[in-house]
C-alpha cells in the first residue's frame, strides 16, 4: 500500500496537528526521501522567514485605534 502525503499534511506535520500514525510515516518520509526532506526545509524557512518579519504597531497606532473604539457609539449603529 502506498501511502500519499499532501503539502497540506506536511503542514500539519510542521504545526503538531497530525495523529501518531501520520507523525510517524511522515518521519520515515523525511528519514528517506531527501526531496521530501527538502520540502519540508522549504517550508521550516518560509514559517520562520515570516515569524521573524512580523512587526509590532507602534505605540501611537495602537493609541488611535483604543482612542477610536472608546469614542465609538455603539448604539448608534
């Protein structure tokens, strides 16, 4: 029997949300399939690539935005 793995199941391998059985069988992959393996690098880079680029408001966006929603009516709507 053979087993297909999806890009979407190598997500899922990557953010701990598979079953034991699937955890497993990805590992096997990844222990002998060096352009699985490779894919799964990829795809490590681009998570931490977009980790790393994520930039905080500054102090004043977030000011406005509370200022905003405190003087927003909601009954008016």
């Amino acid at each position: 029997m053979t087993t297909i793995i999806t890009p979407d199941d190598l997500v899922r391998f990557v953010y701990g949300e598979c079953s034991e059985t699937e955890k497993q069988t990805i590992q096997v992959i990844l222990d002998t399939d060096e352009a699985f393996r490779k894919q799964y690098q990829d795809l490590q880079n681009t998570i931490s690539g977009i980790n790393t680029s994520v930039e905080n408001p500054s102090e004043q966006v977030i000011a406005k935005i509370l200022n905003f929603s405190r003087e927003f009516d909601l009954h008016s709507v």
